[in-house]
C-alpha cells in the first residue's frame, strides 16, 4: 500500500503528475520537444525572478553541483558547510581535482554574511557554493544577505544549491546575485526524482568557456550550445520533462507563485510551533527552514520505532536525523503540494502514539 510522505525528498506526488509520466514518447529532436522546453524555460524563469537560462539535467542534483564547480572554478573554490549536503559539495570538489578549502561552521549554526565577508578579502577564491536549505538540519542559510557580500568581489561566482527550496520558498536569483541555482524536483516541486533545473548567469557562462578539463557530460558550454536551440545536448528524462510542464503551470498559472510560497510559510510555522511546544528545533532560530523541520529529539524517544508505527499502523513515513544526527531528531518535510491539513493530520497521529 502506498505510504504517504511527509520526508524532505523525494516528496509526496500528486496522482495527475504521476500519469504524466505514461505520455507518449516523443523525439528530443523536434519541435514539439522544442515547444515544451520552452514552455518550461518561460515559467522556471518566472519561479526564480531570472532572466539567465535554466538548464535541465538529466541527473541528480549532485551531477549539477559537479557541473558548477567544474566548470566555475580557475583559481580556487571556498565551500561554506553547515550540515550533510554542504559538505556533499566540498567532497565533490576536492574528487575532481579543483582546489578549493572547507569552512566549517557547527551544524545548528547558519552562514553569516559577515563570515563570508571575511573569508573572501583573502583574495584567494573565486567562487563560493553554499547550501540554500540544509535537508539535513532544517536550516536555510541567508542566501539573499550572503549575495549582497558576494557582489562585492567581482571575480567571485556564487554558486547554491538550493535542492530542498526551490519551489517551497523565494528565490530571486537575478537580484541576489546568483551565478548557478540548482534543484533536483524530487523535493519541493513534488515531482518524481531523475531531474534537476539550473539557472546559469553569464558571468558563470563566460567563465566556463575558460576552464580546463570540463567534464563531457556536465560541460556548460556545451549544454548552453543545445539550450539556445530549445533542446538537451543528450537524450532527456522526456517523462519527468512532461511531469515538469504540467507542474510548472499548475504553479504559475493555478496556485501563484506567491501563493505557493506562502502555504510553505504556514505549514513550516505549523510544524515549528508544533515542534517547540513538545519537543525543541535543531536549527538556529532565525533561520529556520520553509520546507524541512528538523526536530530535536530532547524527549528521548525512540525515532526509529515512532517512523515504523507511522508506516506500520497509518502508511505515513517521516524521516529519521541524517547523519550523526540519527535518533537524535527527526524531520518532517513539508513542502510539495501538502497542504495544512495534512500537517495537521500528521502532527495529530504522532502525538496519538506518543501519547502527547
């Protein structure tokens, strides 16, 4: 039977986005491909305020953070971690040989302007990759202050990964300054996973045709060569593509875009209110996440046998703390197209079987 999920990825999917996944096949290289490229292309560019392209990746969001680094970075690449997928980049980065350095800052804790500011008047760098939303520890780190440092430094490319955000919270990529903005649509697009999106600015463009020894299958030139021709360079995930159309216009021209970003805001304050009546919030206050809750386990409870009677009894799956974190916490995603009454509901059921 079909368990609902309320994890931060891969996220619940409505029955009408599945069924866009048995739409009959068409070719990658013809113009009714073309036409559904740019119908995507017009609204993701409406999503994230941009003017950039979006490219589309036929991989997971990790095959896009490959492609900024690889392709962003000359002289050295500073990644900023706070938490599992942060760190996911600087481990990228170092295995393809781009040298780069690691701040690390304690999980619970965001990434200050200030800090950024510092590391960069060293001179040394010249991009940045930070996490947008921490999946791991319900943190959103403060993207649109950090953009403000950033464009200080000319030669800095700032580079996010905005994975478990994008879709549930605002994104104004042109305005922030930001040269690459990925997210796989398994999370808050509550799409099915083998997809990701990236706006790409110019600057980031323009430095890539610089760069040796780009990867053949993440190489943006040559990615943006096929975009200004409204097709993929390979083959696409063409059923997730036609997942992603329908998505994209049940979100700007159904629900609104703002009004997407809102129902996030109020399920997120549902869940943070919840959490801090009967339990405690892993994250710094003040930066607490529009789309993932990662909640403190100060109860003692056993997380692993509270996410098995919610599968068990009620085809319900929350998720366990990541990492270290493991028993510790434990997350609750809500983002997609969950409404309020589902939190509730869910919220209800754990504090039947906890006894709350």
């Amino acid at each position: 039977m079909h368990e609902k999920l309320f994890t931060p990825g891969p996220t619940e999917v409505r029955t009408e986005l599945l069924q866009q996944l048995s739409t009959a096949q068409i070719h990658h290289r013809t113009e009714e491909f073309s036409r559904v490229y740019d119908d995507i292309q017009v609204n993701l560019q409406k999503l994230l305020y941009t003017d950039n392209p979006v490219l589309l990746f036929s991989s997971s969001s990790t095959g896009a953070m490959e492609a900024a680094v690889t392709n962003g970075v000359k002289k050295r690449c500073l990644n900023f971690v706070n938490g599992a997928f942060s760190d996911r980049w600087h481990q990228i980065t170092k295995k393809n040989g781009v040298p780069c350095d690691k701040v690390q800052v304690p999980w619970d804790q965001a990434i200050k302007p200030e800090l950024v500011e510092k590391r960069l008047n060293s001179g040394n760098y010249d991009a940045i990759t930070v996490v947008l939303n921490e999946t791991s520890t319900g943190l959103m780190n403060p993207i649109k202050e950090i953009g403000e440092v950033v464009k200080k430094f000319d030669d800095v490319l700032f580079l996010v990964d905005a994975v478990s955000g994008m879709a549930g919270t605002e994104i104004r990529v042109d305005d922030w300054g930001i040269d690459m903005c990925l997210a796989g649509v398994q999370k808050a697009f509550a799409l099915p996973a083998g997809l990701t999106v990236a706006s790409v600015s110019k600057k980031l463009l323009k430095r890539s045709e610089t760069v040796e020894n780009r990867s053949y299958y993440f190489n943006l030139p040559l990615l943006y060569k096929y975009h200004q021709r409204s097709q993929t360079r390979t083959t696409p995930a063409i059923p997730q593509i036609f997942a992603l159309q329908k998505q994209l216009n049940d979100i700007v021209d159904d629900e609104g875009i703002e009004n997407r970003f809102e129902r996030h805001k109020e399920m997120a304050e549902y869940v943070q209110n919840w959490a801090l009546k009967y339990f405690d919030i892993y994250a710094e206050e003040g930066y607490w996440s529009n789309t993932v809750t990662c909640i403190e386990n100060n109860r003692g409870i056993d997380v692993s046998n509270l996410i098995n009677e919610l599968v068990e009894k009620y085809n319900i799956r929350i998720a366990n703390g990541y990492g270290d974190l493991k028993n510790k916490a434990f997350r609750i995603g809500h983002m997609g197209d969950l409404s309020l009454v589902d939190i509730k509901g869910l919220l209800a059921t754990i504090e039947d079987i906890l006894s709350l």
